[in-house]
C-alpha cells in the first residue's frame, strides 16, 4: 500500500498537534490527571466533573503561569475544553480527540 505523503490531511495534522501535546510529560500528567477526575463517563457539557486551573497547579511543583502555559497547548490540540466560571477557568478532557486518537491506533 502507498501512502500519498505530500499532502497532509486535516486528519494528519490534528494527529500530529494531539501527539505532539502529549509527547511532553507533564501535558500527559495533567491530562492524567482530568480523565481521573472525569472518568470514564467524561462528556462536554454544564455538569461535566472538571478541575479549575488552581486544581490543577496544586498537584503540581510548578507555577501557576507554566500550568497554565500546559493547559493552552492541550486546548489547541483539542484534548481539553476550558470554560470560564466566573473568575475560575474549568478544564475537561474533550473526549472527541481521544475518540480520534482511539481510532488511528485501532486501524
């Protein structure tokens, strides 16, 4: 089988952002650290069990600045959501990217 390399597919290139987040550790020990909170049955919505930014950084010997930095860039490759609650940002696991992921590995 040949695989036509020149062009990217939208599907590589979303591929390729969600691998590159979770190619640093401490990206995947956050998003560790939200499907625990999640669990299993983690979807996106107004009663979805999630962790706010402070949450987050307490389990963490890291700045609030450099959490926050981490959590950016698993918003831009799809991984989490993050939503504003009053003067709390709440972050999820955004389960349609681990359903893409799920995907590419299963064929």
């Amino acid at each position: 089988m040949v695989v036509e390399m020149s062009k990217p597919t939208k599907r590589r290139i979303e591929l390729a952002k969600i691998f590159k987040a979770l190619s640093d550790p401490t990206r995947l020990a956050i998003l560790e650290q939200l499907r625990e909170c999640c669990g299993a049955s983690c979807c996106v919505s107004e009663e979805q069990e999630s962790r706010n930014v402070s949450e987050i950084a307490e389990r963490f010997e890291l700045a609030l600045s450099t959490v926050s930095h981490h959590l950016k860039e698993l918003r831009d490759a799809g991984l989490i959501v993050c939503t504003k609650r009053g003067k709390r940002v709440h972050c999820a696991i955004d389960t349609q990217a681990l359903k893409k992921v799920k995907e590419f590995l299963e064929r």
